[in-house]
C-alpha cells in the first residue's frame, strides 16, 4: 500500500504525535508498505529530517507551550489543507494526530472532502468523542457508567469572579471533593487539575480555560485506572495503568520509569470482561472506527466508571495500544497495518 502517515499538527500533543507517526511509519515499512511522513503544518519530511527528529526524541515530560502552538496554530490551516494528500497519490492516510484540529473532526472532514480513506473514526465520531461533555451524555444514555460532571459557564473564562464563585458553589455542592477540574475537548491530562481543597478551584478553572473554551468539573473516582483498546470491533486485552503520580498526566504517559503499565490488567475476569462489554458499547455509542481506546477508573467497591474515549490512541513506545495489542499476539507492525487496511475495509463497505 501506498501510506501518507499524517502527525505533528498544532495541539498541544504534538511532540507525541511526531513520536507516534515516526514509529508507525518504521512499521509499516517493516511490512513493505510505501511510506510518507507528513507534518501537517510543515508537509512531507525528508529521510534526514526524519532521522533527526527520531535522535533529538521528540517527546519532552511536559506538553509545548500553550504561546507556542497558539502561535503556530495561527497560520497552520492553509499549510495543513496543502499537505494533505490526494488519492491519486496514495491508498490510505495514517493518521497519527492527536488533540486538536487532527482528532476533533476536522481533519477527518478535509480527507473526507478530497475521497483519500483515513484510520480511526469519521469526522462526527471524532467530533463529538473530544466534546467530553456530549460524549459522557451519550455515554450515560446509552447505559455506560461515567463520573457525574457539570460544565463551567463560558463567563469564568472571561474572568467573572461572581459566576466563578457560584459555580464553585454549585461544583461544591453536586460534585465535592476532591475534584477533576479540566478542559473539555483537550487529551493527555492537559491544564487539567486534581482539586482537593477548595481555595484550589478557582486557578483549577482558570488554567483550563487557557487550554479550551470549555471546562468541565468531574467527580473524581478513587481507585485503579484501566484501559480497553478496541480494534475493528474487537476487545483487546484489559490493561491496568499504575502511574508514580496521583493520576496517569502528562509526564507519567510520556516519561520512562514514571508508569507501570500491566497487560493483562490483575483484575477478576468477571471484571474484565465487564469493562471490556463497556468498551465495546461505548465505541459503537459514539460511532466510533478502527482503533480506539477507551479509558476507566475502577472504584475500590469494583464499579467501573468509564472517562473517556480516545479516537486517535498513541502509538509511542510506552504508549497503551500496542502493548494491548502485544498481550492478544499482534506485533506493532502487525497492529499498525490492521489499523490501515480496516481503513480501506471501511471505505470498501
């Protein structure tokens, strides 16, 4: 197959989509496919560049400035529209973004516009999985268990003391503490914030707003962090994420030695299957494709309470996917060669 692996883009996982898209380009080679790297704010890479991103390592312990990508997200639109590819050039388009517009719908509805099939889900289903708001509605309606969660007024982002404090109050009140206070359509624990005193809450909000125009507080669900890759409708192995930091951030999915990752997950097999039954509702909930992976929190009483869906999983080398997938027997060539002929598969339908 002829592949364009499309990553970089202006989110603030960038450097973890770099990451991802060198590594799944190395892999399908490995499988003889044909191969482009693509950044999509900067357009096809050279070999050497490749080379230099790969010995640079791309991924720092802390996501890029949020001045930065605002910077470069300001001009990025144009470029992305020239560096996407055309089906006269290639099969299938890899997507290997993460965050923004490359996991938010809109990516997915240029390539739907130039005809080129793409991995991962279509450009509603990525929309509406980065709303975390409308996901956990659809999510609650359709029988999955999630935190409770009420959604912050756009006025606290404008700096209302007033609204912010009775949305304190309100938060208080439905939610208590401790708290997630985060933004809505972002990945990777960005600007999000543990509240667990109240005088926290309201630089909690303010620094989510820096990241989104919607900001989301949730009941935080004490207990073991679990995962459940999805792969053309199949359940991968349940995998348990034990991080050295409180919650699995930015740093703990990023950095080595800061994470165990547990594949399969130590869990009663009862319990896996039931997160696995959950996993699979929610991706045909949100009308999700390809590959995806769905992320729970398991309450010390064995409730699961599932967090959110990720359209466009990583794909580093501590990244979940792949070692998901090497717990059921699939090599990371193998996974990332599934992902791209599921791809034509569902362009074929």
């Amino acid at each position: 197959m002829r592949i364009s692996v499309l990553m970089g883009g202006t989110s603030s996982e960038r450097d973890v989509s770099i990451a991802s898209g060198l590594r799944v380009a190395d892999a399908l080679r490995q499988r003889g496919h044909d191969v482009v790297t693509v950044d999509t704010t900067r357009g096809a890479l050279t070999e050497a560049e490749e080379r230099a991103l790969i010995a640079a390592g791309v991924v720092d312990t802390a996501p890029p400035s949020q001045d930065s990508l605002v910077v470069m997200a300001r001009e990025s639109l144009p470029a992305t529209v020239r560096t996407l590819p055309q089906p006269a050039e290639v099969d299938v388009a890899f997507l290997a973004l993460h965050g923004g517009a490359g996991e938010d719908g809109t990516i997915q509805a240029l390539l739907d516009l130039t005809g080129v099939p793409y991995t991962g889900s279509g450009h509603l289903a990525s929309a509406l999985a980065m709303d975390k708001d409308m996901s956990k509605r659809v999510l609650r309606d359709a029988g999955v268990p999630t935190p409770d969660w009420i959604m912050a007024p756009a006025s606290c982002g404008r700096g209302d003391a007033d609204t912010l404090e009775d949305l304190e109050a309100e938060a208080l009140e439905l939610i208590g503490l401790p708290m997630i206070v985060k933004p809505s359509k972002q990945g990777s624990t960005v600007g999000l914030t543990v509240v667990k005193q109240r005088d926290q809450f309201a630089d909690a909000v303010r620094e989510a707003f820096r990241y989104d125009d919607e900001v989301m507080i949730e009941q935080f669900i004490a207990g073991r962090e679990l995962t459940v890759a999805i792969l053309g409708g199949e359940a991968l192995p349940v995998g348990e994420i034990i991080p050295k930091h409180e919650i699995y951030d930015y740093e703990c999915k990023y950095t080595a030695g800061m994470a165990e990752e547990i594949f399969p997950a130590d869990i009663p097999a009862e319990r896996a299957q039931e997160a696995q039954d959950h996993a699979r509702h929610a991706f045909s909930a949100l009308k999700l494709r390809g590959c995806a992976r769905i992320d729970f929190r398991m309450a010390a009483d064995g409730g699961l309470f599932c967090l959110e869906a990720n359209t466009l999983p990583g794909m580093t080398q501590l990244s979940l996917v792949p070692q998901a997938a090497a717990a059921a027997g699939i090599t990371f060539p193998e996974l990332c060669e599934r992902i791209a002929l599921l791809a034509l598969e569902e362009r074929s339908a």
